[in-house]
C-alpha cells in the first residue's frame, strides 16, 4: 500500500470548514475515481486551523499513475475553488504505508 496524504492549514477556521466540505463532497470521490483505494479526512485539533485528506493507493505504480493522468486537473480544480491569497497553505506528503498493529473490536 501507498499512502499519498494532504495537509492543508487556513488562516480562518472557517475557510478550513468550507475546504473539508469540498473534499468530502466530491472532491474525495474524484480522486478514488482516479486510481485511489479510499480516502480520510481528518480535521486536526489545535491551532493553526488545519486539515488532512489522507489516500491510499494500491502500490507507487498506481499513485504515479494518479499523479500523471489526474493530479494536474484535480489540482487546478482546487486551486481554482481555494487560491492561495484566501490565506491557506498546502504540503504534499507520500510514502509506504506498514501497519504497525491492529485493534479488535
């Protein structure tokens, strides 16, 4: 597994709300469509407001796939909707993705 995550901080919480409801709302499914596994959103406790949507992709393959056919459009969509001058900030993280453990429920 791959793991491909995006972490986004807003100067205003409330444009962090309005990002998440735009990942969550389709934005998520666009990029499943597009080669990943499943999608988290996680909005992130303290201060600066902030949130991560966090991909699996089955293996490097898939997510280079992504990032070539995919990514370019799916970006220039958000940047379109959330510019950067509306105060937000994204970083851009990938890697393996190893379970350490599992929980029983």
């Amino acid at each position: 597994m791959f793991a491909y995550t995006v972490r986004c901080t807003f100067d205003d919480p409330a444009l962090r709300d309005e990002w998440v409801a735009w990942i969550a709302g389709g934005h998520a499914q666009d990029v499943i469509d597009a080669g990943a596994l499943s999608a988290d959103v996680v909005v992130l406790d303290g201060a600066p407001a902030a949130a991560e949507v966090r991909y699996r992709f089955s293996d490097r393959a898939a997510f280079d796939a992504y990032e070539r056919d995919h990514a370019p459009r799916l970006r220039e969509d958000g940047l379109a909707r959330f510019p950067l001058e509306r105060g937000l900030r994204y970083e851009r993280s990938t890697g393996e993705l190893r379970r350490a453990a599992t929980g029983s429920a």
